[in-house]
C-alpha cells in the first residue's frame, strides 16, 4: 500500500474542508458558499483558538492541525450539541493529543489484532473519565492521592530548603 504524501494529504484537507465541512458551517451560520474572506476567517480563527499562529489563514498541513479545523468547523455547525462542544473544548486544550486519541479510537474500533472483549469495560482515549460511575473502592483512592497531593503542594517552603 503506497503511503500518502504530504501533498496527497493537503489535497485531501482541502477537499474534505471544501466538499463537508465549509458547506456545513456555511448552511449553520448564513455564510455564502463562496465567502473566501469568511472562510479564511474562520481558519484563522481556529488556529488562534488552538495556538497555532503560524498558520494565519492558510490550509492545515498536518493531521494535529486538520482534525482541529475539522472538529472546529463540526462544533460551528451544530453548536446545540453537547458533543460536539465538549470535543471542540477538549481540541483547544491541546489539539495534538486530542488528534492522537482520536487516531487511537480509531484504531482500537478497526483493527481485528484487538478484542473487543478486552476493551470492553476500558473507556477509549477520547472519552470523559466520569462518564463511567466509581466504585467504592476507586473513589476512596482518588480521594487519598488528592490528598496527599494537596498536602505535598502546601507543605512550607522551609521543610523544602536543604539550607
């Protein structure tokens, strides 16, 4: 299988973002299909959002950057849903690990070297820790490393001071 090139990926940012996402957004907002200024916008204002300043108004060149714009451009169009909000909060926290958990889902859910058997109780790497109740025993444990973290963090600075 021929691995894609770093052009062969522009092309297909630029189509996606083009053909699904723009339109998407474009139909949510109001904005006229072919608003180049509008659409440079919002590019810009993903980066900015997400810390990426040395992309201005251009294409994503990377796929950090891509699913950002993407995940951006989903939330823009549905802005109700709840989902799509706390991925969007979750990408501007940090959109490189957002990106290499969601290519971590995505490779757990289609590869057959995986049993659906042993991931069946484990929250996959994009979800929310809490969805899940604790139990007894894991809330009792949290509860003592947040204490002896917070009792780490506020002990004096002299104990600390070898002088």
């Amino acid at each position: 299988m021929k691995r894609r090139t770093r052009a062969d990926k522009a092309h297909l940012y630029r189509v996606k973002f083009q053909t699904e996402l723009w339109p998407a957004v474009a139909q949510a907002r109001g904005y006229q299909l072919r608003d180049e200024v509008t659409r440079r916008d919002l590019r810009a204002q993903c980066w900015e959002q997400v810390g990426v300043p040395h992309l201005g108004e251009s294409m994503p060149t990377t796929d950090a950057e891509f699913t950002a714009l993407a995940t951006y451009c989903r939330h823009l169009a549905d802005p109700e849903n709840i989902t799509l909000s706390m991925a969007w909060d979750n990408c501007r926290a940090d959109y490189i690990a957002f990106n290499k958990s969601r290519q971590a889902d995505h490779h757990q859910s289609h590869s057959s070297h995986y049993s659906r058997r042993s991931y069946r109780d484990r929250p996959t790497a994009a979800s929310n820790p809490l969805d899940k109740p604790l139990t007894r025993k894991e809330a009792t444990h949290r509860l003592i490393k947040m204490r002896a973290s917070a009792k780490a963090n506020h002990e004096p600075a002299d104990d600390l001071c070898p002088f």
